[in-house]
C-alpha cells in the first residue's frame, strides 16, 4: 500500500479548522471527499500540524495511504480537481520512503504571521492580516522575541484547552521585520502548544504599541501562567509556510 507525500496550501477562512469534525466544514473533511471521490476508497489524511479555525496554509504537509499504485502527479491532480471550487490545492506529490509520517517524522514547523500595520484596512487581504492602525515598533518587538529563544515552559503562552502532555517547548526562530505597511512575525520550532503562537504574537504587539516593555515579555514567560499573557492574536493573519523532516 504506497503511501503519497503532499505539500497543500489553503485559505482557512472558510474552514473550522484543519481536524475533521462531523457536520463541520474543515480541511482534513475536504481533503478526503476529494481523494475518496478520486479513488473510491476511505481514506484518511494526516498532517504535520492541525491549524485551528481560520489559519492557512502555504506549506502544510500530508499523507494519505492509498490501496493502487498510482503516479504522483496522477493522484495530485485528480484530488485538486475534485476539490475544485474549494481554496485547498496540493502543490506537490511523491511516493514517501519507508515508514515516514507526515506527523511523526516531523523535525520543525515554521509558522509566519502577518500584520497590516496603516490606518486603512485591507481591501483585497481581509481575512488574510491583523489589521492594526496604532504604529508597531517593529525593532522593540523583535528584541522582545529574542526572550523566547530557546528551551521553556511556555505555559503563559499555552491555551487553557491545550492537550499537549507538557509545556515544555523550544523556539528555534523568533524573528520580527517590518516590510512597508507590513510587520512580519516568523516563528519556528519541533512543536507548538496549541495557540502559541498568536498568544506570543498578541504579546508582542503589546510591545510594538508600547503598552508593554521587552522584560514585561521576560517576566510573562518566567510566570509560566496564562494570565500573565496579552491579548491572543486573531486568526487572520497566521500562515503555516513549512515543515522539515
């Protein structure tokens, strides 16, 4: 039984988040219609990370396992098609190599978040940025980041749902950069709590405004208590753009 290997990108916008979910629209739901209608079989999708309700993708990563040995481009194109008017497309597909798991096999995942920072709100990105209108200190939120480098417990920074076993995490990347009417945010590591990352986000924003100074963040972290993060970013303006293995 060959397994396929698939890179996807998506808009989550219309989505209740990647994980199936009976009655709900989502894209691991989508992704199986499709292959189910291409194939006839039951299949099932896993990925390297299960985005919640409105995040998107730009190098999400999958795998399904499929009864025929079909050719990659072959199995790739008949799911695009039969997602078709869906915002989910698969960019690539290979055979994967021995027992790789699009989950499991995972060494880090990079997420990136985008903020519209100008007093105008966005036209053709809505759904797709935080708009914030007051100025973000770009360079303030970037030193900010720097304290999250690294192996903690980012409790604080950990949604109360979260089922992860331990809140034990280590940032590999924490990196913010203004481009134009844009502040760009970069994260990467193993693994993520759920919500981490638009809670470090909102946090740092808090920063950017200047509500909050580069040891507030410090000591938000060394709390190791929800409470003491900021405000949890929307949706929006989150991006998983890869995985490596």
């Amino acid at each position: 039984m060959p397994r396929y290997r698939m890179t996807i990108e998506y808009d989550g916008r219309p989505y209740k988040g990647f994980q199936a979910q009976a009655d709900l629209p989502t894209v691991q739901g989508s992704l199986e219609r499709a292959a189910r209608a291409f194939c006839g079989e039951d299949v099932r999708v896993n990925a390297a990370g299960r985005t919640d309700t409105g995040v998107h993708a730009l190098g999400q990563v999958i795998h399904i396992d499929l009864e025929k040995d079909w050719r990659p481009e072959v199995v790739r194109n008949a799911i695009n098609a039969h997602l078709v008017p869906e915002p989910i497309a698969i960019l690539d597909c290979e055979i994967a190599v021995g027992d790789w798991h699009a989950r499991f096999s995972a060494t880090e995942r990079r997420y990136l978040y985008r903020i519209l920072n100008r007093e105008s709100p966005p036209a053709l990105d809505r759904g797709r940025v935080w708009h914030v209108r007051k100025p973000l200190d770009a360079q303030a939120m970037h030193a900010a980041a720097q304290t999250l480098i690294g192996h903690h417990d980012f409790t604080t920074f950990r949604d109360l749902a979260c089922q992860a076993k331990s809140p034990m995490k280590t940032m590999d990347v924490a990196r913010v950069r203004r481009e134009g009417d844009e502040v760009v945010l970069e994260f990467a590591s193993r693994s993520f709590l759920h919500r981490q990352v638009r809670s470090m986000t909102g946090t740092l924003a808090e920063v950017g405004v200047g509500r909050w100074q580069v040891e507030d963040v410090r000591s938000a972290l060394e709390a190791r208590d929800r409470t003491a993060c900021g405000p949890v970013a929307p949706s929006d303006g989150l991006y998983l753009t890869g995985v490596s293995y």
